[in-house]
C-alpha cells in the first residue's frame, strides 16, 4: 500500500524525503545569528524586484577579535577588502 500512497501523494513523499518542514535547531532566531556562530550578521539582498535572499556573514576566526562589537557597516567594508570571500549554498532545507 506504501507505493500505491506515493503515487497518489507525491508531495507528501516529497516532503518526508527532504524533511524541509523541519527546522533545526529548533526555536533558533536565523535573523540573530551571533546568538549561534560567532562574528556572523544578517544581511538582506534583493537580487530582483520582489526578490529577497537573506544571507549570513561570517568572517574568519583570524579577524573574529576585530570583529567582536562591530556593526554591520563593518561587516559590509569587509566584504569589499581583498580577502577571498568563499560562499556556501546550504540547500533546500528552507533555514540558514
């Protein structure tokens, strides 16, 4: 009966595959990330009209003792330096 109610609701057996309803960890504020990494902001970009991507920023572990206190302008210079800026897609699962 189990392929039989996969082929009926597909979306369901979608949704148990990638278990994207979840989010983890639970009760997490994503728009407060220092709470949860170290030297790490929330920024917003709008890549088109009506199109947001919140990202987070994090910098190395090297400049974390520059970083503590700073504000987000900070953040946004160092995004500019010469450093190598290395970005990580975290999939699908609907969190940062």
């Amino acid at each position: 009966s189990v392929p039989f109610l996969i082929g009926l609701f597909p979306s369901v057996a979608t949704k148990f595959v990638f278990l994207n309803f979840l989010a983890f960890p639970f009760f997490a504020d994503f728009r407060r990330p220092e709470l949860l990494v170290n030297n790490t902001i929330s920024l917003y970009l709008t890549t088109e009209p009506g199109v947001t991507v919140g990202i987070w920023h994090t910098v190395p572990g090297s400049r974390g003792a520059e970083a503590q206190g700073k504000e987000q302008r900070w953040y946004e210079e160092a995004l500019a330096d010469a450093h190598p800026v290395i970005i990580y897609l975290h999939g699908n699962g609907g969190t940062r």
